[in-house]
C-alpha cells in the first residue's frame, strides 16, 4: 500500500497542475475566499519561497538523494504512521520531481494570502505534513524514551 498511497499523491499533484496550467493564463487568479484563499497560477524555477532560482539539476539532483532516502528508511520501519507519512513525503517529492524534469519549473497555484504565504501545490503540501508528522512522531518517541528511563 505504500507506493499505492505514494501514487495517489502524485497522481492528485499531477492532476491539479494539469489542470491550472491547461485551464488557466499564468498570473490568473480565481478568489475561492476573496482575500483569504485563492488560485493563482504561478511557474516557480527555484525552491521554497522562490530562492535558488532555474538551479533544476540542483533540485533533481538533490530530490534524487532524497527519495534514496526515503526509500531507506521504508525498508527500515514498520510502523504504520512512519509509512504513512514516507509515502506522503515519496508522493510529494516525486510530483516536484516531475515537473521539474519535464518543464524545469514546478507549477504552483494553491495561494494563502491571509498570511501572504508563498503560492504552493499538492506535492508541497504532502512534504509539509508528511515532515510535520515525522517531528511530532520523533518528539513522542522521544518524551516515550524519556518517561522509560526514569522509571
């Protein structure tokens, strides 16, 4: 189920940025919630927040190493939640991937602007949380570790 659930995500990134690059003009927003939330497509050629920009054999070089990593630790887990959260992390990493070996950008459209946030996407959102998980996991097995040693 791993790599099914890895394929979902992808499969949902893929569809969305199809979508907003076939069914709208780069810089064209839709309001979803004026001033709250919008779609708004946007090419980006660098990472996070735009740095590193039209660096692409960087960040497929880069992603490459990640998904390995990924990979690994697959093989090295059996908990269900880890797995979860490494398919999420696979999925959104290989939707970025994609786009940056097709078109060397990476289409964003998913635009917060109640907090003037970056425009992201599906595969970024998937890393996000997928990273999230694994720091709140990480910290609970820790303070789980903690509390053992004291008894």
């Amino acid at each position: 189920m791993f790599y099914v659930w890895a394929a979902v995500v992808w499969l949902v990134d893929w569809l969305t940025k199809y979508w907003v690059s076939h069914a709208m003009e780069l810089g064209q927003t839709i309001p979803i919630w004026p001033g709250v939330l919008h779609i708004t497509y946007h090419l980006n050629a660098g990472a996070a927040f735009s740095i590193l920009q039209n660096q692409r054999w960087l960040f497929v070089a880069v992603t490459l190493v990640v998904i390995a990593g990924i990979l690994s630790a697959k093989r090295r887990t059996h908990r269900h939640s880890t797995l979860a959260a490494l398919a999420l992390l696979l999925g959104g990493a290989v939707g970025n991937l994609w786009d940056r070996l097709v078109t060397g950008q990476v289409v964003d459209f998913i635009d917060v602007r109640i907090i003037h946030f970056p425009i992201f996407n599906v595969a970024d959102s998937c890393i996000t949380v997928a990273v999230a998980w694994m720091v709140v996991e990480a910290l609970l097995a820790g303070r789980g570790s903690h509390r053992e040693r004291e008894l």
